[in-house]
C-alpha cells in the first residue's frame, strides 16, 4: 500500500508533502528540502496508514537502508 507523508507547518496549519512510500518497498524524498528537517518531526500519513513510519527520521532510515 503506498503512502505520501507530508509535515504541518506549525504557523499556518498548512500540510506540505514530503515524501512517498511505495507499494514497491521503497521510498523517496517528494520535496528537496525534507531531508534537512530534525528527526523527531512528526510526519502525517496523507492517503493511507503510516505503515511504522512516525517521524522524519523514520523516513531516513529508511531510505538509507534501501541505498544499501
């Protein structure tokens, strides 16, 4: 089940997207500078369920267990 991620903007209350997990096992950056957001920032699972994926540094986790 694939899944988009996106964080909330604390100011505005706005949602921006992040990052996409696949139905494929892998997952991938969606905006450049999500990478360079702390770790523990929640993430919010836009279409589906989180899938064990909380936080942004789930999300790096992830991605560098894949490059491997």
């Amino acid at each position: 089940m694939s899944t988009t991620f996106g964080v909330k903007i604390p100011q505005t209350g706005e949602i921006v997207e992040i990052a996409f997990n696949s139905n494929y096992g892998w997952i991938m950056w969606t905006n450049e500078v999500a990478s360079l957001l702390n770790d523990d920032i929640e993430v919010i699972a836009l279409d589906n369920g989180n899938q064990g994926i909380e936080t942004i540094g789930d999300i790096k986790n992830k991605i560098n267990k894949q490059s491997k």
